[in-house]
C-alpha cells in the first residue's frame, strides 16, 4: 500500500518571511499545487484538494500576511510579484519537480507570475475566474470601482484605526454575509456555511494588506506577455461571475497559444465551491491529457537525442 503522507510546516522565504504549507497525499504521487484569492484561504479550493489528494501530493502554501504565514515587517512587500517568488521558494524547499498548478482570482496572477519568473518549473495552468490586469476594469460589468478605490485609501489614511475597526467585524455581520452571496457567489448552489466562513478568514487579514495588495492588483497587466505561455492552459469562467465577468477570461484564451476555455454557465466567482464534481471531472480530465502531452514530449525528446547520437 502505498504510503500517505501529511506535512504541514513553516519555511523561511527569499526575503526572510516565515510562510506556513502543507502537504497530503500518496508519497510518490505526482505533485499539485493550489493557490487562492485574494486575502481569502485554502478554503476555496477545499473540496479539490479533498478529491485529489487521493491520487496527487497535493500542495498549498499561505501567502504572506494570510492565515498562518507571517505578516512582513515591510508591509509594502505583498506584492503579486512576491507571492509568485514565495512560491518558487516552496518548490525549491520542497525540492519540486516541474508540476501544474492551479490558481483561483488573484490566484491566477499569482501563478501566471510564478510561470514568468520560473517557466521551467511549471508544466501546466489552470486559471480559474481570473483577469489579466485590473479587476475594477470590468467589477460588476462596470469600472466605477475605479474611482471609490482612491477615495477608501484616503479614508483609511483619516481614520485607519476606524476602518480597521469595521474590516475585522465584517466576517460576523450579517447584511455583509447577505451581499457578499450574491456578489461572489451562485446560492442555488453555494453552502451558507462556505460563504461565512470566507468572510471570517476574509476579516482575519489586515486591512492595510488588504488595500495594499489590491492596489498593486489594480496595476497588473500581463497581457502583453502571455502569448510567451508555452504549457497546457486551462482557463475556467464562471458565466454569472461578477467580479471578474467572462470577457476577462475570453481576453486570456486569445492570448493564451492553444489554451482551453472552460465556462460553467450557472457558475459565480467561486464555481468550484458550488458545482464541485463538475470541476473536478473538468480538472482531472485536463490533468490527465496534460500529463499525455507531457509523456509524448518526454517520448519524441529521447528518440530526437538517441537519433543524434547514432548519427555522430
């Protein structure tokens, strides 16, 4: 039988942030690693890594200042950028093989910077509900967002001590439990329970690393790279996603060199917490043609180098 195992730890990252990861699964299983949205948690993705640590390493890290890694000393350094970095030094840690991961909202960014940075670490994509540059761009079909951002920065920058004070009871209020359901999530399918305890882990995060981060979200703009892309992408939208609409993730499939677009057409910001085998059978079957591709490769590689090497 083969082995499970289940670790759970804390690494020291490239700038000395101490970040929390686990891992669970079968031993010598392929690895999988999963990255979340924007100050939220394992949460999202919990019922794939539930499914696929039957049959993969499954991997998630805590981005910095979120949950139980360690908030920097320089604020400032939560960047997108510093995350993907972070991510390279888990696999690194870990000592991991080239492997897919999977990345939700910011996450997508997140991991589509890790590919930038590190592209010979990465053999496949899956980016779910995300957005190539600003979200505030397209938020609720409409970028008036754009405006009010600017205007909460003054605000907490006035009354930081009041601002904060209301970010860390909004995991409890109910009328904000209300809304947040309906901007994020589809409720003939979403758990109530999921939808507050998002909003819990939400509040635990501060909100300078809040605002901090979505404002360097607000200056992102990859779009002008990701033709460079050059593994198995797969691309997920949610078809009643209002917080990054469908357009989002149209722009990437066009971009992207022979990505897969998948839409979920009752699915809202978080599909895979609502239609849950849906996803799953969407995620094993391009994690099953994406490791085929990847062997052919392998295959075609060696009988390229054996043919070199018979005719020197």
């Amino acid at each position: 039988m083969t082995a499970i195992i289940k670790e759970q730890g804390y690494f020291r990252s490239f700038d000395g942030v101490r970040l929390y990861y686990a891992v669970e699964g079968p031993k010598d299983a392929p690895p999988l690693l999963f990255c979340y949205g924007l100050v939220c948690s394992k949460l999202q993705w919990k019922y794939q890594m539930e499914h696929f640590k039957k049959t993969h390493r499954v991997i998630y890290m805590d981005y910095r200042a979120h949950c139980q890694s360690a908030v920097p000393t320089n604020r400032s350094s939560v960047t997108i950028e510093n995350l993907a970095r972070d991510l390279g030094t888990l696999c690194e840690e870990l000592n991991l093989p080239p492997l897919p991961i999977i990345g939700h909202s910011l996450g997508v960014n997140v991991i589509l910077d890790f590919y930038r940075l590190y592209p010979d670490r990465v053999s496949a994509l899956v980016l779910a509900n995300g957005t190539p540059k600003d979200p505030f761009e397209t938020m609720f079909h409409h970028n008036i967002l754009q405006v009010f951002f600017p205007l909460i920065l003054l605000a907490n920058r006035m009354a930081p001590d009041v601002l904060e004070k209301f970010w860390k009871s909004q995991g409890e209020n109910k009328i904000n439990q209300f809304f947040i359901a309906i901007a994020g999530f589809n409720r003939k399918y979403a758990k109530q329970e999921d939808i507050n305890e998002y909003l819990r882990l939400t509040s635990t995060v501060p909100l300078g690393i809040f605002l901090n981060l979505l404002g360097d979200f607000m200056s992102y703009d990859c779009t002008h790279w990701l033709e460079e892309v050059r593994v198995p992408t797969l691309i997920i939208s949610g078809g009643q996603d209002l917080i990054t609409p469908p357009i989002n993730q149209r722009i990437m499939k066009e971009l992207i060199p022979r990505s897969i677009l998948e839409t979920i057409p009752e699915g809202s910001h978080c599909p895979q917490m609502e239609q849950i085998d849906l996803v799953n059978n969407m995620l094993e079957k391009f994690l099953e043609k994406s490791n085929v591709r990847k062997t052919a490769r392998k295959q075609l590689s060696a009988r390229s180098s054996k043919k070199l090497a018979l005719k020197g």
